[in-house]
C-alpha cells in the first residue's frame, strides 16, 4: 500500500491544509517506509464539519441498514487481512502470526459482533408511563493508539456507527498507514460519505485540535493516563462527554492449589505479546511465598521460549516496541528495576540487537510493592513477580496501584478464583486462563478510564437518553 498523501474527509482523499508530514518508520529496521501528511487545526475542522453535515441522515438511517454497513466493512476486513496484517508488521512491529491472529483477527470479531447488536439492540424502551429513547450522542471525535492500531479503530468506530453516530478518527502518528487502509476499507463499504472521516496527525497538534473542537459532542481517546486527563479537561471546559480507556498495572494473582506451571507460562505469555505493548499486560505476577522460588524458575525457562528478531520471520515471538522513545523509556524502567533492589531473572536493559528498538524479554523477582517498576506503567516486555503470604496481603498488592484495567486469579477452583476476583478493583478479570470475549465489556476503574468498549456496554457510550411522558 502506498501511503495516501491527503486526509479522508467527506467520502474523498483530499489535500491537506498544511505541507508538514510525518516520517512511518519501521522500527525493526528503523528505515523509513512512507510518509503521511501531519493534519492541523484545519483539516480537523474540515473533517468535523462533513460529520456534522452527515450526522442527519446516519442519525436516521434505519438500525438494520447501518449494522448491514458494519458487515459489509467487516467483510473488507477479511477479504484484506493480509494487507492489514503486513502492514501493522511493517509499521508497529508485531510478528507476522500476531498480526493476523490478533491484530487483525480480533478486530473482525468485534466488527461482526456489532454487525449482530447494531440490528438486535433496543433502542427505546417502556417505563411505566413513559417510552424512553437511546439516541445518538452526535459528532465522535476518536483518539486512537499504536499498540493496537486496527482494533483501537474497529471498538470505537463500529459502535458508533452502529449507535447511528458519525466520526473524525485522529490515529496515532506512529501507525498512520493502518488507519490508511482502514478509511479504504469504509470506502469500499458503501458507508456514506462524512460518516467516517480521517485526519492523520500528532496528538499536541491534531489530537488537541479534535478534542477542542465545538462540533464534537464526544470524545473517547484509548492511550496514556497522563494524555487522558488531559482529554478530559479539555473536554470538561466543554461539558463534552468523554470516553477513556487509560493504563494499566494489572495483577496476574497465583493463589495456593492452582496449577502453578500453566499459570505462570501463561502470564509470561500475556506479557510478552505485542512485546508487552498491551495496556492489560499481566505486568505484576503474584506468588505464595511457599511456592515463590518454583514460580520464578518456572517464568525464567518460559520467558526462554519467546525469541526477538524479525518480525517477518514465522519464528519470532517478540518483535521490537514501537519507537525509540519507548525502547529507551522501557531501558529506563529495568536500569530502574535494578538500582531499587529487585533481583535481574532474566532479560536486562542491554540492547540485544545493533539495530531497531528491541527489548531483551525481562523477568525481575524480590519486587516489593512499592518499588517504580510495580508501580507505574512499563508497556514493554517487563514481568515482576512479588511474594504474598496469604489472601488478604495479595489483594492489597493487587489493589494497590492507581490503576484497575484488567487482572487474572488462579485458584484450585472456580469459586475460590471468583470469590478473590469479586474483591479486585479492576475493570476485568480472567478466571483460570479465561479467553477474550468480544462481547465484555473493557475499561477500568480509577485511572484506568471512564466508560467502556465492546459489546453491548460499548455502543451505550455513544447512545444518549431521551423519555417521553404519556
């Protein structure tokens, strides 16, 4: 694919208002492979006025004929998987199996589920003497990240459509052509013209510039905490709704009696993936004393068995993180890790290529609950086990960050593992390896977010109410 030198506004590649753009590096290489226009306070105002003109008549199209629209956009998605998948390789990094299993493959999952609730969903209902109406909030302004550039898109873009919004997508710099390929995808669709609209940009410029704007009466950005409060205030100012899906420090709590080998593989795993890159990451893996030593030797053999290297080679397990800046701030966090006291199992901050951003895959153990890398958000491949003594101390260190995204129990049991899941301050829990259901509903508790994605939950943040008196 070739990069489109303009921004998708109005159903049509147009110009954009400025000549600055941005340079699509790969980070395996860091070789540059294309360049995107870098959108300003202009080309968003473009975009948010062909939405609004839009917004009319999407609002007024029947439910069943924009769910019919979502599976037609799901269809292009899979008829171009491999397209979407070779180029989140190329641009993010994420090993080719990656990219299509989960990369790709979940956001066809999500599309068709709302392919399904988009025709299904009750859009009003009767209490007592009155009909109360679910409508849509209007003008979308959607914010979305590098580390899963087609999902973050499909959770906010299918709801919204289905809940009969229209939409400004601003992606991340990072990852511009996926966004690209995408606005092709909705061309090819048939979805009608403003209803989707792309401006490609940086956050403090374009990013700002959508969460500011007037014409935009909802706001749901998925990144960093601190960029998200700052979304917030900006859209507080308005009496502007926001939606937040925000960090994470999510506990992968190990209780006495569970299989403790296929637990602790399978938290390595989770960390792992997307080379840590994962706002849900099962960064923090907590141990019973008693079975504490066995638990770090297990994750050291099993932290072996994901290898770095290309991307593009069928055997890689962990590709690079995305930019420079993230491997030099995750190399800080370790060196972190390190000076505090925590014992180096596996990894380290030493680069393990001569080129492109790659972490060595890092397992620290003797993590206390206060030291910065049990604390604060790493996004890289970074695992810290901590010790327990029982229950009660487990449940405040997985309690104990201001963060409650998501978070996994192991238990002998499914009601002991439930019984501890219920007392988490978090968003999502995995029972016993539970798989990712499209249908649950994400997001977090404290400053993880506000709101949530997927599902049912999901299209009713882009649904307001309405009751009508009889």
């Amino acid at each position: 694919m070739k990069a489109h030198d303009g921004m998708y506004i109005d159903g049509a590649w147009r110009p954009a208002a400025g000549s600055e753009r941005i340079d699509v590096v790969n980070p395996a290489d860091e070789q540059v492979i294309d360049r995107v226009p870098a959108g300003n306070a202009d080309d968003v105002d473009a975009a948010v006025r062909a939405a609004r003109a839009a917004f009319p008549g999407w609002a007024a199209t029947a439910p069943a004929e924009r769910a019919a629209l979502i599976g037609a956009l799901r269809d292009v998605l899979v008829a171009r998987k491999d397209e979407f998948a070779e180029i989140i390789t190329a641009e993010l990094g994420s090993p080719r199996g990656f990219s299509e299993m989960v990369q790709v493959g979940a956001p066809i999952a999500v599309s068709s589920s709302y392919a399904e609730l988009g025709a299904s969903y009750a859009f009003e209902e009767r209490i007592g003497n009155s009909t109360v109406l679910l409508e849509p909030v209007g003008v979308v302004g959607a914010i979305t990240p590098w580390n899963y550039p087609l999902h973050q898109i499909v959770a906010k873009v299918a709801p919204a459509l289905a809940a009969g919004c229209t939409l400004v997508l601003k992606p991340a710099e990072d990852t511009p052509l996926t966004a690209q390929l995408f606005a092709e995808a909705v061309h090819e669709a048939g979805i009608p013209a403003g209803v989707f609209n792309l401006v490609t940009g940086t956050g403090p410029v374009a990013g700002q510039a959508l969460a500011a704007h007037e014409g935009v009466d909802l706001v749901s950005f998925t990144g960093s905490t601190a960029v998200g409060k700052q979304i917030g205030a900006t859209a507080g100012a308005a009496v502007k709704r926001v939606a937040l899906e925000l960090g994470g420090k999510s506990a992968n709590v190990i209780l006495p009696g569970a299989d403790l080998a296929k637990a602790v593989a399978a938290g390595v795993g989770h960390v792992m993936n997307n080379s840590g890159q994962s706002c849900n990451a099962l960064t923090r893996m907590l141990v019973h004393r008693d079975q504490y030593e066995e638990a770090v030797s297990l994750a050291a053999a099993a932290v072996a068995k994901y290898p770095s290297g290309d991307p593009r080679d069928p055997g890689t397990r962990l590709g690079p993180v995305v930019n420079a800046k993230q491997r030099d701030r995750v190399r800080g966090y370790i060196t972190k890790g390190v000076e505090e006291g925590a014992r180096l199992v596996a990894g380290g901050p030493e680069a393990p290529y001569g080129h492109g951003y790659f972490i060595a895959p890092t397992v620290f153990a003797d993590v206390t609950p206060e030291m910065t890398i049990a604390q604060e958000e790493i996004f890289g491949p970074v695992l810290s086990i901590l010790p327990y003594e029982d229950q009660d101390e487990a449940l405040r260190i997985a309690n104990g960050t201001v963060y409650g995204l998501g978070g996994a129990v192991w238990a002998a049991d499914e009601e002991t593992a439930v019984a501890f899941a219920r007392r988490m301050d978090t968003g999502q829990v995995d029972i016993n390896g539970g798989r990712f259901n499209p249908l649950a509903p994400f997001g977090g508790y404290k400053q993880s977010g506000v709101g949530r994605e997927l599902g049912p939950h999901g299209l009713a943040e882009y649904l307001q109410t309405k009751s009508l008196q009889f």
